[in-house]
C-alpha cells in the first residue's frame, strides 16, 4: 500500500499540473484576444472571466460534501472528462456570450480537482500529508505560469493566419494535454475511498455538514485565514500593476515581479508542507498571515524597484507557508466522513476572497488612494488573524 500511496501523489501532482495548464491557456492570453476576435464589447470579458471562479464559489462545497458520500475517485475521473470536453466547445463558439457557459462549465471541472485532489492526498498519508499537498500545489501553480507562456507563443506563431484560427491552435493544444486526467484519475486505488461511500446523497446532507462547520470556530477561523490570504493576494493581482506604473516602473518589470511571486510560492510549498507535518501547525499559519500583513503594508509606500521585487517575494513566502498549513490543520479536526467536504469548503471560501478582495477594495481605492486600500486588505487579514488565534490557542484551551 506504501507504493500505491507514494503513486497516488505523482498521480494527483501531474493531475493538478495539466488541470490548471488546461484552464489557464484556455484564459491567459487568449481569451481576451478571442472575445475581441468576436466583436464582443470590453464590458462583456469582464463577465466571461467571472464565470469561471464561480463555479468554485458555488459548488467547492457540495462537490465536497458529494465526494464524502458517493466517493472521491468518481468525481475526479468526472472532473478529467469536463476538463477534456471543454475545450472543445471554445472551437465551436461564433457568438461570445456563448462563452459565458462554457467558463463557467470550464471552471466546474477546477471545483471538482481542487478540494476532491486535496480529500485524496490527505486519506492516502498519515504522516506527510502536508510535503505532499505542497508538492501538489506548487505543480498547479508552475500549470499556472507555464500555459501564458506557450498559449502566447502559440498565439504569435500562428499569427499570420486568416480569422481566429491562432486561437483554435491553443484550445486543440488545450485538449490534447487534457486526455492522460482521465487515465491517470481511474489509476488511483479504489481502497483509497472510505466505508461511507455509496451513500444516498440529498441536499440535505450539504445542510447538516455546513451548519455543523459553521458551528464550529475552528474551522470557520481557519477558513477565513485562507479567505483573507486570498483577498489580500486578488487585491495584489489586480491593483499592484497600476500602482507600479505610477511609480514608473516598465510592464516588462511588472511581469519579472510576479513571476519572482509565483515561483517563490511553487519552490516553497513542498518544503513548508514537510515543516507542517512536523511543528504546531497553528504557529505556521499565524506566521504566514502576518507575514502577508505586513509586506502588504510595505507594497504602497516603497519606491525602489528592487525593494518592492524583495517585498512581493517575501509575501509569496508568507502565502506559502500559510496556505499549505491550512488544508492539514483543517484535516486533522474534521472526521473522515468529512474530510473532502472540509476540502470544499476551504476551496469555496478562497474563490470568494478572491474575488471580493478587488471589488471591496476598489471601491475604497475609487474613494481615497491605493494606499487606503492596501491598508484595508490587511486590516482585514488582521482581523482574520484575531479570530483564528482566539479560536484555535483561547477556546481550544478551555475546551
């Protein structure tokens, strides 16, 4: 069993890579080349993006709580089938909102991988399950670099042709890395599924598991520290590169920096997984959101390129040692029968941070300065931050 374990982690890795390289070259860059390839107008990308990531705020959780019931290797043979299909529908598109749908149903398949991969890893490993999601992780993130870099390549190579054909070369390319999910899914070991499986679902169900959640500070507080990594990071994605270009720095240094961000998160992940098997878990999540705390709070007030590269740098470390730690922590106090949903609910909560961290703070950098709204992203991590240690270190104690 040890062998089919240490399988199943190359398994779920490779899965996790060629699952986010699918959906992130199918986005990044050409899907605001296709849209406008259309005729769509500028307001109308805005919407075809959203879809995607909610889907995970919709259905992280139920896809959890399903996985709990009817079993984990189903529905990530399920997610390689939608991961599969989907880009074959963008080649079928003349009309861009039919692109609504079809990111939305894209971004299902990211729903179902997430939280049921995570379920996976953890059931397999009792000791270093942490080493394992960070390796996981850090390979869906190295997906999530690599597809911009080939899908624009793609794009340029192919650009003499007539009509949106440069584009259908990558949702093809987007297709054939797609196929080994589905094979790679049905090789994980049916043992792996727990007794509970083959139970009758209903909505019911997802109710009982999340009242059970919410009631539950512990995991509602370590939820919400990933809730706020992830606002803090949505509000770094989006208003970073403006308030670089007010301090006149080039698009081509934007780039090298977050890079620099998301190859110090994927280096680390692994190594602050096997620290997580291995100390209070607790510790390393307050250490990693203060961390992202204070970096965030340096970002508007350097001014030195290279400060601000080692700044972002030092964030990507304090979201990597927070992140990674989460995911056990949260597996260690829910039962097995629960852990997949746990999963989800974790998977869900992130996609909502990252998406109310631009629009919250946007509006508070509309009204006052980017300065404010950096400020207001920690403020809230901060507060995040109190929750958790009251939860986890005061209440536990008397309990």
């Amino acid at each position: 069993m040890k062998n089919k374990n240490y399988l199943v982690s190359w398994y779920i890795t490779i899965i996790g890579f060629l699952g986010i390289f699918s959906t992130t070259i199918s986005k990044n860059p050409v899907l605001p080349l296709f849209v406008k390839g259309l005729g769509a107008p500028a307001s109308l990308l805005g919407i075809i993006a959203a879809a995607s990531p909610l889907a995970g705020i919709f259905f992280s959780f139920p896809i959890g709580c399903l996985a709990d019931r009817i079993g984990k290797k189903k529905l990530l043979i399920i997610s390689g089938i939608i991961f599969t299909i989907s880009p074959l529908l963008y080649l079928l598109v003349s009309n861009p909102y039919y692109l609504i749908p079809i990111r939305f149903f894209h971004g299902l398949a990211t729903a179902i991988m997430g939280p049921v991969a995570a379920a996976i890893i953890i059931s397999s490993y009792s000791e270093n399950k942490g080493e394992k999601l960070g390796l996981y992780s850090s390979a869906t993130l190295f997906g999530r670099t690599l597809a911009p870099l080939l899908g624009g390549f793609l794009i340029s190579f192919f650009a003499g042709h007539a009509g949106i054909f440069n584009y259908q070369v990558v949702y093809v390319t987007a297709f054939i890395l797609s196929l080994p999910i589905i094979f790679l899914a049905w090789l994980i070991p049916n043992e792996l599924e727990s007794e509970y499986c083959e139970q009758i679902f209903c909505f019911r169900d997802i109710m009982l598991v999340l009242k059970g959640f919410l009631k539950s500070g512990l995991i509602a507080s370590t939820a919400m520290v990933d809730m706020a990594t992830y606002f803090i990071y949505g509000t770094l994605e989006a208003y970073l590169p403006l308030v670089l270009i007010q301090k006149n720095i080039s698009a081509s240094k934007i780039g090298l920096l977050f890079s620099v961000q998301v190859i110090s998160i994927a280096i680390t992940k692994p190594f602050f997984g096997r620290l997580a098997d291995r100390i209070d878990k607790r510790l390393q999540i307050l250490s990693g959101i203060i961390i992202l705390i204070i970096t965030t709070c340096l970002i508007p007030i350097l001014s030195n390129y290279y400060a601000i590269i080692i700044d972002v740098l030092i964030f990507g470390i304090g979201m990597s040692l927070s992140t990674v730690a989460t995911s056990t922590y949260l597996a260690e106090n829910v039962t097995k029968t629960e852990l997949a949903s746990s999963m989800g609910m974790l998977s869900a909560i992130m996609d909502v941070g990252q998406s109310a961290g631009p629009l919250l703070t946007g509006f508070i950098i509309t009204f006052y300065s980017y300065q404010i709204g950096f400020y207001f992203s920690a403020v809230v991590a901060v507060l995040v931050t109190i929750f958790f240690y009251w939860e986890t270190f005061f209440v536990l104690r008397k309990n």
